[in-house]
C-alpha cells in the first residue's frame, strides 16, 4: 500500500494522507495532470471515476463523476488555484449534482498536493482543509480514510509500465480490507479477446475450466443488465470432484472494459458482488477482480478452498488456448 500514513487534525481542520511512491518526481506529477492515468486510481477500487472535462490552469477547472458497482454515481468537480508543476498543485475540491454544480450539502475543501523527492522516489502530501469541524466529521464518517487508502493502493499499477508491474507474477490476491479482495492477473493478449473470453460461451468452454480434468457442462450469458446468467462445470472421467455450478444477475455491462455481476454458488444463499475490470497496455491486458463478501468469515473460507490456484490454472490456459493463437 503506498499510503504510510493519515492524519486529522481537528484543531486546524485538516485530513493529511502521505504516501511513498516507487517513482520520480516527474512521472507522479504526470499521472496527477493526465485524466486518463488519474482516473485509474481517482476513486477507490469499485468506484472507477471518469474525467469529462479537463482544464489544468489556474482558474481551469476538470469535472469527474465515480461509477459504483450497483450502477450509483458520485460526480465532484476541481477548481485549480495554484500549480507548480512539477511539484504539487492545488484546488478546491467539492462534490457535484449530474449537471456538475457544487453541492452545498455536502462538504467541499482546499487541497493541496505535494510531490517531494526522495531516495525511493516521492513521498506525496495530500492535505485538505475544511471549513469547519462540522465538514471534516462529516467527510470520515462517509468514509474518507478508507476510500483514500483504498484508491491509491491502486497506483502502482499506474505508476509502471504494465509488464514491469505484473508480468511473470501470476494471479495475485490482494486483501483490501475485511470483505473486500483485489485478484489480478496479467495476459499476454488484446483486451477485446480478453473481453470476449469472458462472454462468449464457445470462447469460455476452452479455458475458464480451473483444474485439469473438469468441463463446463452449462453456460448462459448475461448480456443485458438484469439478466440472469449460470454456469456449472462437472468432473470428466476418473476425476474427483462433485458437479457444481455459480449463478447471479448482471448489475453493469461497459463493454469492453468492466462487468459487474452478483454470485451464487447454485444451492447455497451466500452471495458476493464480483467486478471485472481489462485494463490494456502495449498489448498486455491486466485482468483485475474485485470481489466484495458479505463478511469476513465467507472471504476467509472461499479463499481457502484454492479459488486463486484454479483461478490461475484457468488463466494460464487462457493464454495457452486462446490469446497465443
């Protein structure tokens, strides 16, 4: 996690989030005053943000809005007052109504950013100042802390080059925090393919397979949100195992970068939330799962049963079968 430490100061009315990032100071300022490369990490995992307008000039002002996993959004808007670049800026940041205007209900602030050299590359300074004690309380209780430490966890991934970042590692399992789990996984292979692999029912019969030995029996694909979806998979021959199955509803479709679905191992009640995300660079897609639990004990025992070793064996046959070809 690049954050190392967040502090709040409730006599000077400031939330101060420091973070130590493996990189100079100029390729950190270039991922701040890049909306494409901010969005990756503007909003924390399940809630990408997208920037609509961008104008990084004193004065200037760029707006975004965060997409949630059950179709919510969260627009904010940035006014900049000062920019000293490579360096930091500063602006006033506020959440936003759909047609963009600053809420008044809700809590806006001066903040700062800083970028300071150091001998592992940056150390960043993010301060906030609120208008009142009022403001900063409300801001904590929605969750700031949290979602701040969440959102930058995700830039390493920005910071280097995708294969620097991930190639060679295999499936990773990242825990965010008691019910949420972050799994990537690297593939040698266009997004586009990736995306289809994950959707085409002949494509999903080739690889998403786990273990050797075992067949997708069933497969019917959610191709419009709400629809229901459900695959199930059986042992062939002298294979051990029983037959078993996962189905849900898709919540959002944005083809082809993110699906959001609801599942349910077909006969039990417990449910998770599972956001796919293909992100691609030089050829390389980075696939990224989040999954959220309905509570610690349920992410504990499902990671326990080996899901990230079949999740690896599957991906591993993906570009075997699929993207090399």
């Amino acid at each position: 996690m690049p954050v190392t430490d967040v502090i709040t100061d409730t006599e000077n009315l400031t939330m101060t989030v420091i973070a130590d990032l493996a990189a100079p100071v100029e390729r950190v300022w270039d991922v701040y005053s890049d909306p494409r490369q901010l969005e990756r990490f503007w909003g924390p995992p399940g809630w990408p943000a997208t920037f609509t307008s961008w104008d990084q000039t004193v004065g200037g002002r760029a707006d975004y809005t965060m997409h949630g996993p059950r179709g919510e959004k969260a627009a904010g808007t940035w006014e900049f007052l000062e920019i000293d670049r490579p360096h930091g800026f500063a602006v006033i940041d506020a959440f936003a109504d759909d047609d963009g205007h600053p809420n008044p209900d809700l809590p806006s602030m001066r903040m700062t950013f800083t970028f300071e050299q150091t001998a592992e590359g940056t150390r960043m300074v993010n301060t906030s100042h609120f208008a009142s004690a009022e403001a900063l309380e409300q801001l904590i209780a929605m969750g700031a802390i949290e979602g701040t430490t969440m959102a930058m966890s995700q830039m390493d991934a920005v910071l280097q080059d995708l294969r620097d970042y991930a190639q060679g590692k295999g499936t990773q399992v990242a825990l965010l925090d008691d019910v949420h789990v972050r799994i990537t996984r690297l593939v040698e292979g266009p997004r586009e393919l990736v995306w289809r692999a994950h959707n085409e029912p002949d494509l999903m019969k080739q690889w998403l397979l786990g273990p050797d030995g075992w067949e997708m029996t069933e497969v019917t694909v959610a191709t419009e949100v709400g629809q229901s979806y459900r695959t199930s998979w059986a042992p062939v021959g002298d294979t051990e195992g029983e037959p078993f199955g996962f189905e849900g509803e898709a919540l959002l479709i944005d083809a082809p970068r993110r699906s959001v679905q609801t599942e349910r191992m077909i006969g039990m009640p417990v449910e998770t939330l599972n956001d796919l995300n293909l992100y691609e660079e030089d050829g390389a897609t980075l696939i990224t799962l989040y999954i959220e639990y309905p509570d610690k004990e349920t992410r504990d025992m499902i990671l326990a049963t080996g899901m990230a070793e079949g999740m690896e064996t599957s991906y591993a046959r993906l570009e075997r079968e699929l993207l090399a070809v």
